[in-house]
C-alpha cells in the first residue's frame, strides 16, 4: 500500500453548533466515527495538524513555508483520489452542489484565504455531488449523511480487524464483531441480516437486549436490558443505552437509560436523558422536516422527512419529557417542562413550566463535573475556559442572538 498522503485539516468554525460547541468538527461522530477516525481506518491520509477555531485548541504558530494540503474539517471524507488534481499551490476542490472549498493545496500566505472560503484566491477544481462528497453545513446533516457513513466506517473497520466478508456465510447473514474483552449476555439477539453489528473492545449487551445492524457500540459502552437498537445507530465510548433507539449517533459519554423513544437524532456528550424521554422523528403530515440552526436563525428546509433531534453536549432532560420533530437543543439546556420541547433552544436555557431561565454558569459547572466524575472524567482547564466563553458569548439570554465563534486563527497545532 501506498504511503499516506499528509494533509492538514481545517475547521472554519461554520454552521454546526451545537455539534461543534466543544470540539473542532473533525471530532464531530457522523457515523460510527468521526472523520479523523475514518481517515486513519482508510488509511490514504495522514492527519499532521490542524487549524480550529480560537477556544478549542492552543495553535501553536505554523512553521512550514513550503506548499501543503489542506482538507475541510466539515467533509464527511475524502479520499486520495480526489486529492489528485491539487498538484499546484493555489488549486482548490470545490463541492459542484454547495461551492464550498473541500481541500486545497496551498502556501501558508494562503491560508487566511482558505479559512474565509475564498474561492476567488484560487484555480478551482471541481467535485461532483456525491453522497459522501459534500460539506456539512447545518447541525441536521449528520442525519443526513448517517446511514453512508455508518455502512462505510463499518466497512472500514470490519476490513481492519480481517474478518472477512458477508461471502464467507451462507444466506443474507453478515458479521457481528464481538471482541474477546466485549461483552453479550446470551439472551441477547445480535441481527445482521441488514448489516453488521460492531462492538468495539469492553462494550457490554446485557440480557433481551435487540441490535439490529448495521450499527456501532463503542468502547465501554452498554446497551441495557431489552434495549431496542434499530439500523443506523452509533453509540460513541462510555455510554448507556436503554429504551427503543433508532438511527441515533451518540458522540459519547451519555445516558439513555430508560424506556422511551429517541429515533433519527444526534446527541452529544455529558447528555442526561430522564426516564420516559422520548421524541417525535417523523411530522403527521409525512412532509419534510423544517428546523433552525440557532434561536434567531431563519426557518430552514433540512431535506429530510425523518429528522428527530440535534442535542447538544450536557442537556439534561426531566422524566416524561417530549420533544418535537426538528427540534435543536443547544449546549447546557436544561429541560423540565411538561410542555413539549420543540423548534431551537438556545444555549444554557433552563427550561420549566414557570418560563426560561438562564443556567447560571457557576451552577452549570458544578453539574457538568459531578456527571464527568461519575465517569472519572475531570474537566480540564481549556474545557472551563471554552464552557465560560461560549456562556458569555450568549450572555443576554435565551433565544438570543448567538454571537459567531471567533474564525481560525493561520496557525496550526501537530498531532
């Protein structure tokens, strides 16, 4: 096999909260891994360092003078391939769909250029609009993308254990990986005939358990008693999962562990579901789903007839609670009202039948530590210091106006 092509990956800080709230969006789980983790499966590209928005890493200043690639962190993936015709500095790939810059070889003077989506700074090549090739671009295109990522990430990571393919078994049944440090009660039922179920290492299935495939259960994670997984759900490390879930990604670190329904969603880490939380993933008009990114953003179409949910890193839900279809949970809400939830929440909203209040940060970060700890997760100082920016960038209250992360600055930090 071919060497690695080395590339960086650029995160120009669009359109994805609460997805990308507290992680660059290379780290963002789209299937059943994340796009730095799926460049390493394939194995094509070798991930050298990174540009993210201020607030999220400490960039060291880049050093190099000599032209490079540079790869959009919002791409679901992108293979060698495409990165052929970018021999000479100043030639970019553009997405033909969206006109966004997908990867680009360029000199460091360039670089401002690039993080501002620029395309007149370059000679521009163009991508077709294939299923996997275009940006994401609101926080639903993790929904939209999902089932292509979870069938590929899966591929990748069943061809990297070497454990064949679905020709070496009889009949429509594919591969279950269960890894010797997994763990699956044998009442539990493991369904391949749509697609493979991967357990990564100390994963736990417990007795009645139901996982059909395709799907993903990471590192330490456990899908409890007579927990329904549908097709297309991705559990991220160090969850639990209970209830029925359907075409879910979980980026890790979560609770749902009780009975209730969450179909067509994505929820980030530190998240608490209350018993009996469930969700509506399909309109009664069958019709597609209309959802806004942020609480002032306009009323968009998501292209999308089954969308659920886009929940954001340490929400918290009350028993019973319902949310609507669509809805957009920002980071740090707290929701406890026995009104459904539903369109766009904004960031630290503490919800109840009395009306919305701010969550006071002091009493945020006393709750965010007590759940890491449960997990023996201390918060760092850099995630205080992001947690507090993001609380002040939204200081006048709910459903305000949410004020942009600040851009990349041109520098870039090794991995």
């Amino acid at each position: 096999m071919p060497h690695p092509i080395p590339v960086y990956l650029f995160d120009d800080g669009k359109g994805l909260a609460p997805t990308t709230d507290l992680r660059p969006a290379f780290d963002v789980r789209t299937g059943a891994l994340t796009l730095v983790g799926r460049l390493a499966a394939a194995g094509e590209l070798q991930v050298i360092g990174v540009f993210v928005p201020d607030g999220l890493s400490v960039n060291p200043v880049l050093g190099r003078r000599e032209p490079f690639l540079a790869v959009n962190a919002r791409c679901p993936m992108i293979r060698a391939a495409d990165l052929e015709r970018l021999a000479q500095p100043g030639t970019a790939l553009v997405h033909e769909a969206s006109s966004e810059i997908m990867a680009a070889r360029v000199n460091p003077d360039m670089l401002a250029a690039l993080l501002a989506d620029d395309t007149s700074a370059f000679r521009l090549e163009k991508h077709a609009d294939t299923p996997l090739s275009r940006p994401l671009g609101r926080p639903w295109h993790v929904r939209s993308h999902r089932d292509a990522l979870i069938r590929l990430d899966l591929s990748l990571l069943l061809t990297t254990k070497a454990l064949g393919t679905a020709a070496d078994h009889a009949g429509p049944v594919q591969l279950a990986h269960i890894p010797p440090t997994a763990v699956v009660h044998p009442s539990a039922i493991l369904d391949t005939e749509s697609g493979p179920v991967y357990l990564a290492d100390h994963a736990i299935v417990r007795p009645g358990a139901v996982l059909c495939g395709p799907c993903y259960v990471g590192p330490y994670s456990t899908v409890l008693e007579r927990a329904i997984l549908r097709p297309n759900t991705a559990i991220g490390p160090y969850c639990k999962v209970g209830g029925e879930v359907s075409g879910v990604i979980f980026q890790g670190f979560s609770n749902k562990a009780h009975d209730g329904f969450l179909g067509d969603s994505w929820v980030g880490e530190w998240v608490n579901l209350g018993a009996g939380t469930t969700n509506s993933n399909l309109l009664n008009t069958y019709g597609e789903v209309i959802a806004r990114a942020s609480p002032t953003g306009p009323h968009e179409r998501t292209g999308e007839q089954f969308l659920g949910a886009i929940i954001g890193d340490h929400v918290k839900t009350a028993i019973c609670t319902r949310i609507m279809t669509g809805a957009v949970i920002h980071t740090g809400c707290m929701i406890a009202t026995t009104a459904a939830a539903a369109g766009c929440i904004g960031p630290f909203s503490w919800c109840t039948d009395a009306g919305v209040r701010r969550y006071t940060l002091a009493k945020f970060v006393e709750t965010a530590r007590a759940m890491m700890g449960r997990r023996g997760v201390k918060p760092t100082e850099a995630y205080n210091a992001r947690l507090a920016s993001l609380h002040e960038m939204t200081a006048s209250g709910p459903g305000a106006p949410e004020r942009p992360c600040p851009a990349p600055s041109p520098r870039s930090r090794p991995t």
